[in-house]
C-alpha cells in the first residue's frame, strides 16, 4: 500500500450504505447442548480461522471483523477475507463459523471471494489456523437478496449444527447505491478436524 492513504473500511455488504445489520448470537458458543457424541468441552479443538483455501488451492489471510453498529466490517484489502467475530469458531460444536470478503473493488480488481462464483457443491474448503486444520464439504450454494441476508437466509445462525459459511456479493450492481443486489451464500459441513 506505500504512502498512498488507505482505503476505507467497507461494511459487510461490501458498500458503504444499505448494508443489512448482523444479528447477535442467541446463545453462547462456550455452553453447547448437550448430547449423546458430543465432545467433553476439554476434548474439542477450535480455533479463530486464520487462513482458508477454496478449492484449486487458492489460499488467502482471515483478519477478524467485528460489528460496528450493528453491520460487519471486512477487510479493506480484497485479498483478504474477515471472519465474523460473533460467529463460531472452526472445530465448534455447533454454530456457523461466517467468513465474508468482497468479490471486487474499485480500487483494487477483483477480491479473493471472486472464486467462489466457481465453487461447486461436494467440494473441500479448509481452515488453517493456530497450527490445525479443519475441512468442510460444500452441500449448498444459494444467491440471496441483500436486504434478506442477516434476516432470512440463516447465514448467521448459531444454534444450527456446526458449518462454514462464505459470503460475498452476486446479481446486478446498483451503481447509484455502490453495490451489489445480491449475496452468494456457500454453505459447508465439517468432514473433519486435525491438530
């Protein structure tokens, strides 16, 4: 970036009005339902993602993005992706672990979350982080209205059973708005989890 003044942070629907706000978690991720298989707390591995690669191998940084009146801030540099704060951890017993990143930017091209366009459903994507590893098996992709994303479409859900969730932007841009329609929503179960 050099000497050049660094770019504005840009909420989660990626433009910088009309974002949808992000619900807060109904229940704590630290006091999961109990249940027949499930994990003493002190036998579970988890951990804050630090790296996802999608599928080809294309990898990419995840910087934390938390909530700033009520709206997900990601990373300003596109190659770059935010995981929500609010969300679950990778390796959790339940909850959604949401990672979000733009898909382009005026300034910078295209974004990393780009290659989500060509995701499809039964492949891998993978968590690194604090040296483990976690992998998780597409089962949907889905475009979903902006104005409904945070309210309708469960992306933010944390009492739903363990999964990632990748947003970014999809449909028409709204030039006179400064963004996209639309999200794509690319949902992921666990298929599993390493030191």
């Amino acid at each position: 970036m050099g000497s050049a003044a660094p770019a504005p942070t840009t909420t989660f629907g990626f433009a910088t009005t009309g974002t949808p706000s992000v619900p807060q978690p109904s229940t704590p991720r630290t006091a999961p339902p109990g249940g027949i298989g499930t994990p003493a707390p002190s036998q579970r591995i988890r951990f804050v993602p630090e790296q996802v690669v999608l599928p080809g191998g294309a990898n990419a940084s995840v910087l934390t993005a938390t909530t700033v009146n009520g709206q997900l801030q990601v990373p300003a540099k596109a190659q770059n992706v935010g995981w929500w704060d609010g969300g679950a951890e990778a390796g959790d017993p339940y909850g959604s672990v949401v990672l979000a990143g733009h898909i382009d930017t005026k300034t910078q091209g295209l974004g990393f979350f780009a290659r989500l366009l060509d995701v499809r459903v039964g492949e891998v994507v993978v968590l690194r982080g604090s040296g483990h590893v976690a992998s998780y098996r597409v089962t949907s992709i889905a475009s979903v209205r902006k104005d409904a994303l945070a309210t309708k479409s469960g992306a933010f859900d944390q009492t739903t059973a363990h999964r990632l969730v990748l947003i970014t932007c999809t449909g028409a841009y709204n030039r006179s708005q400064g963004g996209y329609q639309d999200n794509l929503v690319v949902t992921a179960a666990p298929i599993g989890l390493a030191q």
